[in-house]
C-alpha cells in the first residue's frame, strides 16, 4: 500500500469518525453545559443530575440520527471492502 493511499484511507477514517461520533458528542457536550449552569446557579450539587440528563440525551440523539449512522457506517464499510484489493497491492 502506497503512502498516498495510506494517508487518503485514515483521511477518510477519520471523516468517518467525526461524522458518526459528532452529533453524540456536541449533545452530550450542550446537555452537560447547560445541567452545569443550572447547577451552579441553584447551587444544587449533584452528580446524578449531570449524568441522568447527559444518558437521555444521548439515547434520544441515537434514536434520532441512528439510522442515519448505521446507514453511514454501512457505505463506508463497503466502499472499504469494495477498494480491498487496491490496498493489498
């Protein structure tokens, strides 16, 4: 396998990555911030209030996009699959 293809295979890897895994974090990311702020101004210190907040989100966000990811992860895998024999080289 050549460099080039190397480098443009992680490349695309990573796309792939960020693509799927975003989405679950920008939420988890917004939900966290603002259970935070609420905290402190209610001064209410409790872990379990970040966490219960933060797993619904996310599940809900799953729920939401997870089609959409499985079918992402689906076309990146065959186009894999499809280019094996280019890597093998």
């Amino acid at each position: 396998m050549s460099t080039d293809l190397f480098v443009a295979l992680a490349s695309q890897m990573f796309m792939a990555t960020l693509k799927l895994g975003g989405p679950i974090l920008a939420v988890a990311l917004v939900v966290g911030v603002g259970v935070s702020i609420v905290q402190a101004v209610t001064q209410i210190q409790e872990m379990t209030l970040t966490f219960v907040p933060k797993v619904v989100c996310v599940a809900l966000t799953i729920l939401v996009a997870g089609s959409w990811m499985l079918r992402s992860l689906v076309s990146f895998a065959t186009q894999l699959f499809e280019r094996l024999p280019e890597f093998v080289q």
